[in-house]
C-alpha cells in the first residue's frame, strides 16, 4: 500500500465527522452570525424601566409557571439521566464570584451564596443549566467560547427590587439570579437561560453591538432564544400565541413603553415582535437590524435603513397579526 492510500484511509473517519456535523447543523434558524465595526462603549445593559448603559443587564419576571415539556423534564430527574450529556467542552475557569463555588460543569462554573437554594439543588440546576444552553445553542446556531460563570443569591441581593436575573456580558461574561431557598427552581432556571441567551447574543453578534442594542431586540431576542424554557411560564405553543393571548387581554399600548407597567409582558412581547420579524423578514435582515442599535431606547435601531418601515410601522403591522384570528 502507497503512502498516499495509508494517508487518505487515515483521513477517511475525519471526513466522515466532517461531513455529519455539516448535515446536523444544516437548518438552523439563525443564519451566519453578523460581526460589525463599532466603537468600544460601557458595560451591556438593560435595566427595567430604565434605558441606562452604565449597569448590567437585569431580568426580572412574576408569572407563575406551568407543566410544559421544559418543566416536566426538569421534574424527571430519570429523563434526565438517560440524556446524552452536552459533548462541548470548555477548559479553564470562568471569572471568580462573590460565595462558595459549588460545581463546574461542562461550560458553566457555579458559585452560591447564603439564604438561597442548596448546593446540592444548584449542582442539580447545573445539569438542567447544560442541556437547556446545548438546546439553545443549537436552536440560536451559536455556541459559547469561553466558560460562563453563575451566581446564584437570595433575592435580597439583587441590585434593585423585583430583579431575578442579571447578566455581565462587556467584560469576563457572567451571570447572576437571585432566589430564596423556597422558590421554584424551575422558575429560576428559566431566568438562567434568559441571561445566558444574553451571552450567546454577545457571541453571535459582539460585545460592543451587545452593549448598545435596542431593548426591544435585546430582550425580545433572549426570550425567545430560550425558547420551550420561556414559554413554560406561560404554556404557550410559540411567541406569536402567547403574544395574542396578552393583546386579547388587553396589552396594546405602545410596544416601545411596555416595559414601564410590566417587564414580564413586555419581554413577551417583544419576543413575539422578534419571531414576527424573522418569519416575514428573515434572519439576515434581523442580524444587521440588531447590529445598527444606537443605544438602549425601545425602537432606536435602524428599523427604517434595514426594512424600509419604521418602528411603529412595523409595530403597527405586528399588532394587525395578532388582532387576526
């Protein structure tokens, strides 16, 4: 046997992997990640009811949740041994935080602190945490490259009142939820994979474009990145369901000052606006829509440049979508 045959039969199991990996990750949703040219600016915020862009990025939601799949899973602590682990894996450390840490898992190191859940709960979330990102990644077509570091506290922490989740994506990427040691850890999962969705965003489209996005996109985006673990909290089919059921109720103000009554209304929302944008527009258009943001005001990204339509235009014809039954 030549050497050329030794090396092409050498060859031949990486050009198989190579090849499944290309069929597997056909079909996405989210098309080629976008990298823009902008200039370096503070940390990446979104603070409810504010449009601040000097404090980190708070997540905050009420809404009871209910038996969905993301929810029955989480109970199923058999289901969840038979899935096949995460393979990715990240090496080293994430960034240090304030507590004990408690475990690391494949992408994630978790740290804890007093009057919150146990750190046998957390070392089980961290589980749950690594499928939900895995999902995610896969769904968002964007995987992390450096590890994420997770806090988790007693409610009373939490920067500011009402505020469950908080994610640092600018500098070394971490992640923080604020729970009392007798709330739902379903609930407080789903906030994790909010503030993580905001950390796949920094990855897909640059932390400088992360830190000056439209709220709107900003939010509605990691909501509905989330995807089956968001829409637990409501047991609704999609975004554009649950969006209609919250219009039918009555929420049709303006879509840009939602937030100031109710963020856990207006993240979903918003998230029904992102799925209504992609599924008319695409995903090439919404990735250069999310990269032209000028700062954390609702409805300030270049709506106009990239659709030919204004914010409230295109607002205007989202609600005209959920009216139609």
């Amino acid at each position: 046997m030549s050497r050329a045959q030794r090396a092409l039969i050498a060859l031949a199991p990486i050009i198989t992997l190579m090849l499944l990996g290309g069929l597997l990750g056909a079909g996405n949703p989210r098309p080629t990640q976008v990298a823009a040219a902008v200039p370096v600016v503070n940390e990446s915020t979104t603070v409810v009811g504010q449009t601040s862009a000097a404090s980190p990025i708070p997540t905050a939601t009420v809404i009871p949740p209910t038996a969905t799949l993301a929810r029955r899973d989480f109970q199923d602590t058999a289901a969840i041994a038979i899935k096949v682990a995460p393979t990715a894996f990240l090496p080293g450390r994430g960034p240090g935080l304030p507590g004990e840490f408690v475990v690391a898992s494949k992408r994630l190191d978790f740290y804890l602190g007093s009057r919150t859940f146990s750190a046998d709960e957390v070392a089980a979330m961290a589980i749950s945490a690594e499928h939900a990102l895995g999902y995610m990644q896969r769904r968002f077509d964007t995987e992390l490259r450096q590890r994420v570091s997770v806090g988790v506290y007693q409610a009373s922490q939490a920067p500011s009142r009402g505020t469950r989740g908080i994610a640092y994506t600018y500098g070394d990427t971490n992640v923080r939820i604020y729970y009392g040691s007798h709330e739902d850890r379903h609930k407080a999962l789903v906030i994790l994979t909010h503030e993580l969705a905001h950390a796949l965003q920094a990855e897909a489209y640059g932390k400088e474009a992360q830190s000056r996005a439209d709220i709107v996109l900003l939010e509605g985006l990691a909501s509905f990145i989330s995807g089956e673990y968001w829409l637990s909290l409501s047991d609704s089919p999609s975004f554009i369901a649950r969006a209609r059921e919250l219009y039918n109720a009555g929420y049709r103000g303006n879509l840009a000052t939602m937030n100031r009554n109710s963020a856990d209304v207006a993240y979903d929302m918003w998230a029904g606006f992102v799925e209504y944008l992609t599924r008319t527009y695409g995903w090439d258009a919404f990735n250069m829509l999310y990269v032209s943001g000028r700062g954390r005001a609702a409805g300030s990204a270049d709506y106009v440049g990239v659709y030919g339509k204004s914010f409230k235009e295109l607002a205007a014809e989202y609600y005209a979508v959920l009216a139609a039954e």
